[in-house]
C-alpha cells in the first residue's frame, strides 16, 4: 500500500517500512507520530486530501545535516564577501502503518 503524505512543506511517497527524513517534528524518540494530511492512498486521491486516512509513524532519531556554505559577493568591491554555514535539523522516522477508513 503506497501513500503520499505532506509534512513540513513537502509530499513524501511511502509505504509500510519506508524510512526517510523529514524537517524536524517536535515529537521524542521512540514515539508514534500520526499523519492525516493524506494526498493519495492506493487509487483514492482527496480533494485535497482523502477522509479518514492516516499514516503512522515512529520517530527513530533527531540531528541535523551536513553544513552547506553560503557565499554572498558583490562583483567588483572587495568590501562585500560573506560567508555564513547551514546546517538543517531532520527527523528520521519510519512508517509503520497506511490506513483508511
């Protein structure tokens, strides 16, 4: 059973044992986290989301991403060069289970 599901944003694809990652969610480890904003389950696509189904899912670790560098310049002034770091904090999590009512 394949899904879509919206979460911080963005459409994630799943089905049961899909594990991915995800903008940080506020739940602990080892907790399940429900989601109800369903796009698509198996053929049933919502307006614009589908009644009564939910997938759950079990949040297995917080951190954050690699450091990406962002530089800014302005051609030509020598005066204008900054350089600042990014990393983005991630939920991994693992879907446990696709259900509609």
């Amino acid at each position: 059973m394949k899904a879509i599901i919206v979460t911080g944003g963005k459409q994630y694809l799943v089905s049961e044992g899909t594990e991915l990652y995800v903008e940080k969610l506020d739940n602990e480890v080892n907790t399940d986290v429900v989601f109800d904003k369903v796009l698509y389950v198996d053929g049933k696509v919502g307006n614009p989301t589908v009644e009564g189904a939910k997938v759950t899912a079990t949040v297995l670790k917080h951190g954050k991403q690699k450091k990406i560098r962002v530089f800014k310049y302005k051609n030509k002034t020598k005066s204008s060069r900054v350089v600042h770091g990014h990393r983005q904090p991630y939920t991994k999590i693992v879907i446990k289970s696709i259900e509609v009512k």
